[in-house]
C-alpha cells in the first residue's frame, strides 16, 4: 500500500499540460494516418511501443509496476480502451480540432461525476460550466439542431469514456505506482487489440509505422503526465488544464491538415473552454478525501 499523497498543483498542472501538448501531437500523427491504418492498428502500436518503453525503464531504474486494486485497474483498462478506440476513430473521420474538443469535454465529466463517484466537494457553478459546455457540444455535434454528426458524436462519448477511466486513476492514486497504471493499462490494450489488427499489421507502409510508433511514444509522456497529474492533485481541479490539447490539436489542424475556420465550431470550442476555466475559478483550496473503491 503506498503512503498517502499530498496535493501538489503546481507540479499537477506542468504534469497535464505537458500530457497536454504529447497528446495533441499524438492525435495529429493519427489524423495523418486516416484511410491508411485502421483504428485497431493504432490502438495496438501505441499500446506496444508504450508497454516496452515502461517494461525497459523498470528493469534499468526499478521503477515500481506495482497494482494495488487489481479490480479497479481492470476497469480503468477496459473503459480506457473503449474511449481510445472512439477517440481515434473520430479523429480520422472529422475535423481533428473538433475530435480533440469533444473528447476532451472529459475533464467537465470528471468534475461532475467525482462528487458522485470519488465524494470530492462540487460546487453549485459546476453545473453552469455544464450548461455552458452542452451548448458549445451541440454546435459542434448538431449545429443546425436538424440532423448528428455520428462520428461526432463518437468524440463525445470518447469524452465520456475518458471521464471514468482518470477517475479511476484518481482512484488508483493510494494503491498503485504511476508507472504500474500505465503500464497495465498498455498490456491491456496490446492484449486485446492484438487479433483485430494481426492482418494489417505485416502491410502497412514506412511512414505509417513510424507515425504508430510517433502516436506512441507521444501517449506514452502523455499518459505518464496525466497519470502523475492526477496522483498529485484533486480531479475535478487538475482535469481542466488538460484543454491546452485542444489548442494544440487546432493548430494541427489549421498548419498541417488545411482545416478552414468554421465558425459554429470556432464558438462550440470556446464555450467548452471558458466552462473549463470557469471551472477552475469555482474549485476551493481544500485537500482531498481519502480514495475508497467507489467504482464498479
């Protein structure tokens, strides 16, 4: 059982916008591979290069792959592999600043499910950040209110997704090392990605390699960023800072992929920012309950 941790945010906020800007740079390497690797192909090369990366790094320096909560690490891995796959797939189907900002709604989830799941205090302005950040995902997933985006859609849900899995590495935090949960987490998805992308695999060209490889060793600072982000302070605080991705995600898009300026999106994305912001303003300095297993 490892010790209990103090809330660092200084350190928990360098932590999430370096996830933040790995992120961002591992989406625009997925975006690049669209009509060329399927999904699965990317989730199993990310989840490799990853597992290796982290397996070497034990064995030189002994970090600890320690899992405290086997039954909360295998949740975290199942619902973590179920918002990547939605989130890749978006990404290569839609524009990718707009897959980023829906997926990346996750960390408003994350404030509204943690009094609920981790009994974290929420204030009352969390629901209005909501409200707000709703308004800014309709326009972008149905803006002219007559028909849904479907892959669009698939973004959010990825955000969603997202939302439950850092919860359960907030969860994690008192029982397991950082390593260890994102270790886990990549010989989970390896595991069971593995028989959908084995055909594809042997086929796939030069640069579609390396990006794979590229989607992994940015996921990799990525994940170990936000994974230590949120061992260092509470969630509902620390999520918001993950939205410099959205940022970064639409620089991509406007340098490298042509993305034009669509204005609903444009608005979509600022409403779903300003409610991240106003989210931190509401957050009290307060430090955070004891992690039981509240997750299923």
């Amino acid at each position: 059982m490892a010790e209990k941790k103090i809330d660092s945010p200084k350190a928990a906020i360098a932590w999430m916008l370096l996830a933040s800007a790995a992120f961002g740079s591992g989406s625009a390497l997925v975006k690049s591979t669209a009509g060329d690797v399927g999904v699965w192909a990317v989730v199993f090369g990310r989840s490799l290069v990853i597992m290796v990366i982290l397996l070497t790094w034990s064995q030189f320096y002994g970090a600890s792959l320690h899992i405290g909560d086997r039954r909360l690490m295998l949740w975290r891995s199942a619902i973590g592999l179920s918002a990547m796959f939605c989130y890749f797939y978006s990404v290569q189907k839609i524009p990718l600043s707009n897959a980023v900002t829906l997926q990346y709604t996750s960390p408003l989830f994350v404030a509204l499910f943690s009094g609920a799941i981790l009994r974290e205090r929420v204030p009352p302005l969390i629901y209005g950040c909501i409200l707000v950040s709703l308004i800014g995902t309709i326009l972008i997933v149905s803006p002219s209110l007559k028909y849904i985006d479907i892959d669009a859609t698939i973004a959010l849900i990825s955000g969603v997704f997202s939302a439950f899995a850092y919860l359960a590495v907030r969860g994690l935090r008192t029982s397991s090392s950082p390593d260890g949960i994102v270790f886990w987490f990549a010989a989970f998805c390896t595991l069971v990605s593995l028989p959908f992308a084995a055909g594809e695999l042997p086929t796939l060209k030069l640069y579609d390699g390396l990006a794979v490889i590229g989607v992994g060793i940015c996921a990799g600072i990525g994940q170990t960023g936000m994974t230590r982000a949120y061992h260092a302070a509470r969630a509902a605080y620390i999520g918001v800072f993950s939205y410099a991705t959205v940022i970064v995600g639409g620089i991509y898009g406007w340098l490298i992929f042509n993305q034009e300026l669509v204005w609903g999106d444009a608005i979509g994305a600022a409403l779903i920012v300003v409610s991240g912001a106003l989210l931190v303003i509401s957050m009290p300095d307060e430090k955070p309950t004891k992690i039981a297993d509240h997750l299923p």
